[in-house]
C-alpha cells in the first residue's frame, strides 16, 4: 500500500542517520598509544545534533554530530596495553561496543600488488602462516579490493577482513585476499625488537595495478597538474581521515603501475606523502617506502628511471625505504613483477623504522641503485 510504502521510505531515511561507528574501528583493533598527534579518536556518523557519550577506562566523554553528521571522541593518552571496553550511546537510542581493544602502534600499509602479495604466496608460507599464532599482540585488518568513487566516501564499502588477532587464519588465509607479506613482515620484526610489548596494528590497504594518481587526493594532483583522478583515495583512504585515526606511520610498495611516468612521480609521489600526513594530521608520520625489484618485462631503462624518482620523496622528513632492486625472482610463479621474499622486504623497513622513529642504534641505510 501506499501507507505502508511511505513508511518504509521514512524508515529508510531515518537509518541514514542513525548512530554508527565508522567502520574502519572494531573489536580487536589496536588505537594508537601514548600522547598521539592527533590524539587516538573513535569516530562515527549520525544525525546532525546527536549526542554520543563515549565510555573508556572508567570515564565517560560526550561529544556531538556535526553538521555533516559526525561525531569525533578524542581519547586519553594510554600507554600500550589493554585489552580495554570501550562503550558508546546516542541520544538517538542507538548503541555500540568495542571490545579487545589494545594501545600500541598503528601503521597503514599501502600501494599496489606487491603490498597486496599476501603471505601465503611466499617463501615459507606455511611455517610463517604458523608462527602467526605466536603474536597475539599483533591485530591485522584488510580493506576490500570491491570499490572505487569518484566522490569521496565516508565509510569504507567494501572490508575483505575485519580486525581480527593475528593467527594462522588470519595471517595465513586464501592468496591475494589476507594478509599482506610486506605489512606482516615489517609489523612483526618492529614488535620483536620492541621485545614484545608494544602491541602493533596493521592496516592492509592496497590494490593490485593501480598507478599513483589512484591513490592521491585532489590537492595532491593539483601540485602536480593532474586532475580528474582520486579513486582509490576516496574510497579506501578518505574513510580513515573522518577521524582521523591516528597513526605512526605508513609503509608504501608501488610504482609498478607508473614506469614510464619517473618525472611525473617524482612530483607526484613527494606530494601524495605530504597530503597524507596532512589529512592525518600528523605531520611528523613516518613513512616507509619499497624501491621497486627488477622483472623481467623489457622496460629498459625506464624501471631504474622510477627507481630514482622514488627517491625524491627522501627529501621530506621522516622517510625511509627498502630497497628491492637486488631480490629479483625471475621464477616467481606469480610472474617475475612478484618476487616472494617479503621477508627480506619486511625487515629493511622495520630497521628504517626502528632508527627514524624508536631512536635505536641499527644498521639502516642500505645501497641505493
């Protein structure tokens, strides 16, 4: 009936504003520890008026939507630890609950197939698939592959895995989808040689055969005179700026996607990390990249020409790398552009890491081609 349709229409309109947490948070996640800059915020989305009283560690925090219908709370600098109960209720009735959640270091990893390669496609995949049951402290989620927009996004539409305790399972699942090698790698060798007490999230945030320009925001391309782009940052980085959630640092494996273009890149790239930062509010995140590793696909020189245009982005404070260039696979059975040591990856940047934002005395630098 007629009634009954405009009823559902007002039901309809009236989930659309109804109290939700962003879904980038979730039970088992790690907030960043310590006095963050930005502090570690939970963020969700309502109506525009609607009150949210926060609950955290015997405290409870109000805040309010804004005009464009979300709701920030900033929380206490905590020291790494938990797990924590953190508890939520809208004056609209709605509620929500985070449960298991634990302070420590919140690195995104990011960029195209070689940062997607999951560690079920590498070396030692199942004996390191195994030794994930070892790190309980570290939590993993991946973003899904499902979506792209041309208009930014406020949610994230398409999640492959939710955040879950690293384990076998969840580090060691189907190829391709969960969990990123390189990101699982350089997590793992930072909480090790933190000896194991600062739990570490891992944010897998990536899409194979994407080119820099996906992965850039408006002002980013503005700099560099390109326009019309920002499909990837819309929908699978702009979700975790609403907050912004905060983080130490990202980690980067891309490039493949724009040989050919090295001048280009190296504007493009130096200015994708600034506005990075800048949209996480945190200007001093550190970020570590991959140089990229040879294949063999006839592209001459213009590999080694992307390769130093990587370099450009050194430049800017509080940017590390590893390189790849010496750990060609020509016998990859996922093709010569995916060599399987992500170990070897993994560790160069937990060491670039471990000098440029623990302050620890390690070999770091390496040679650069």
């Amino acid at each position: 009936s007629k009634m009954a349709a405009a009823i559902a229409v007002l039901l309809l309109a009236a989930c659309a504003h109804a109290f939700v947490l962003s879904n980038t948070l979730g039970d088992h996640m790690v907030l960043q520890r310590d006095a963050a800059s930005p502090p570690a915020a939970v963020w969700g989305f309502a109506a525009s008026g609607t009150s949210i009283e926060t609950t955290f560690d015997g405290h409870t925090y109000k805040s309010t939507a804004d005009a464009s219908g979300v709701w920030r709370q900033a929380l206490p600098a905590t020291p790494a630890g938990g797990p924590y109960t953190i508890s939520f209720a809208a004056s609209d009735g709605g509620s929500a609950t985070l449960s298991d959640v634990l302070f420590g270091d919140v690195y995104l990893c990011g960029g195209q197939s070689n940062m997607q390669f999951t560690v079920s496609c590498g070396f030692n995949a199942t004996e390191e698939s195994a030794k994930a049951d070892d790190y309980p402290l570290i939590r993993v989620f991946t973003v899904g592959q499902g979506t792209s927009s041309t208009t930014p996004l406020s949610q994230l539409k398409t999640i492959e895995q939710v955040w879950a305790v690293a384990s076998n399972a969840s580090v060691g699942g189907k190829q391709w989808a969960e969990f990123s090698a390189v990101c699982w790698f350089f997590g793992r060798d930072v909480f090790d040689s933190l000896s194991g007490t600062v739990p570490i999230g891992l944010v897998s945030n990536n899409w194979g055969g994407t080119p820099i320009q996906h992965w850039s925001s408006p002002a980013a391309l503005a700099q560099c005179n390109t326009k019309n782009d920002s499909t990837l940052w819309n929908a699978m980085i702009e979700p975790y700026t609403a907050g912004p959630m905060a983080v130490k640092g990202f980690t980067w494996y891309q490039g493949e996607q724009n040989v050919g273009q090295a001048p280009y890149y190296a504007c493009a790239f130096p200015a994708m990390i600034a506005d990075w930062r800048f949209h996480f509010q945190n200007p001093a995140a550190w970020f570590g990249f991959v140089q990229l590793a040879p294949w063999t696909a006839g592209n001459g020189t213009k590999v080694a020409d992307l390769r130093n245009a990587q370099l450009a982005a050194l430049a800017l404070p509080g940017v590390g790398f590893a390189t790849a260039y010496d750990l060609g696979d020509p016998t990859s059975p996922f093709g010569s552009v995916h060599p399987r040591d992500k170990q070897t990856v993994g560790q160069r940047l937990s060491r670039f890491a471990l000098a440029q934002v623990y302050g620890k005395t390690v070999t770091h630098m390496f040679p650069m081609y």
